[in-house]
C-alpha cells in the first residue's frame, strides 16, 4: 500500500477489537469470595536433612478454595502423594491425607494472580522395603504421614471461569516410616479446574 494514512488506520481498526477485548476483561471478572474447585498435581524430588538419602516424589489432590479477602484464600484438600527413597535401602511410601494451606495474592484478586503461601498435611501411609543385595520386599508396615512447607506461583482465571495455576513448592516430610527420617522436597505443581 502506498498511502502511510491508510496503512495506519488499518492497523488501527485490527487491534482496536484485541484491545476492548482486553480492557473488558476486568470488568467481567468473578466477584471477591469467589470459591474455586481444581485438580492440583506436583512432581518433586526429595533429599535426606540426616542420611543420605534421595528420590522422586509426587501428589495429587483436589482443592476446594475459597477467597476470605480481597487478598487472602484458605484451601482443603483430600491428597494422595507417593514417594520412592533410595538410602541403605529403598523404600516407596504411598499416603493418604488431608491437606489445608493458605495463599496471600498480592494483586488483592484472589485466588488470582502471584501468591505466597504455606501448607501443611496429616495423614496415614504404608511402606515397602525393598533391599538392594536382594530382589525382593524386606519388611512393610504402615505409619503417621505428615509434611509443611510453603509455595510461590501465580493463578490465571479466565472469563468463562476456567482456573490454570503454576507454582514452586518446597517443605520438609518423612523420608521414612521405618525409621525417623525427615527430608527436604522441591517441585514443580500445576492446577487445573474452575470457579464454582
């Protein structure tokens, strides 16, 4: 095209449409005390704080969280996490909890936007040890489960009310429910779900 004042108001009239768009979107948003429900899954590792000790870790849990400020969520969780500890042994523990954890959003949205956050959560597992020189389980039982830690990631919440999340996580647990052996986690989670 030859003619500049064309070519302007051309590219004008395209991104005018994005743009509304966008400066809509704030006005559409789901009011404060918005309660969302989503899957929640992280992929950790874990390391030995006493014994030399090391391997993945995982859970995955669904969350019922609901705003109590413009700021502020609390959250629940029925959880389900899976770890496999290699030390003198190695040991696969698998735990059934509840966890609870509160989130300040900084942007004042929440449960939208960058947050800081903490957790904890209780519950019961079964371990299986498995020696190294043998291939077979040596001993297995059941105990007390129980981590806490804190997190920093940010949520997306979409108009139509589709809630995305990623974040880093990092706390202390059981590396052990044979003995007492408490280990550092750290891992990447991501969250899928909604607004209710």
């Amino acid at each position: 095209m030859k003619n500049p004042i064309l070519v302007v108001l051309l590219g004008a009239a395209c991104l005018s449409s994005p743009l509304a768009a966008f400066a809509d979107d704030d006005e559409e948003k789901p009011s404060a005390g918005r309660v969302t429900i989503v899957l929640d899954v992280l992929s950790a590792v874990a390391v030995g704080l006493e014994d030399p000790a090391f391997g993945p870790a995982s859970a995955a849990r669904i969350r019922f969280e609901k705003a109590v400020s413009s700021s502020v969520a609390l959250w629940a969780a029925p959880q389900f996490r899976l770890m496999a500890i290699t030390a003198r042994t190695d040991e696969s523990i698998d735990a059934v909890e509840l966890a609870v954890g509160a989130r300040h959003f900084a942007g004042g949205l929440a449960p939208e936007g960058y947050f800081l956050g903490g957790f904890a959560s209780v519950g019961r597992g079964s371990f299986r040890v498995r020696e190294r020189t043998q291939d077979e389980i040596t001993d297995d039982g059941k105990g007390f489960t129980w981590s806490l830690g804190g997190n920093i990631g940010k949520e997306w919440i979409t108009r139509g009310g589709l809630s995305l999340g990623l974040r880093l996580d990092i706390g202390i647990s059981p590396l052990s429910l044979q003995e007492p052996s408490t280990g550092l986690f750290f891992g990447l989670g991501t969250s899928l779900g909604g607004v209710l």
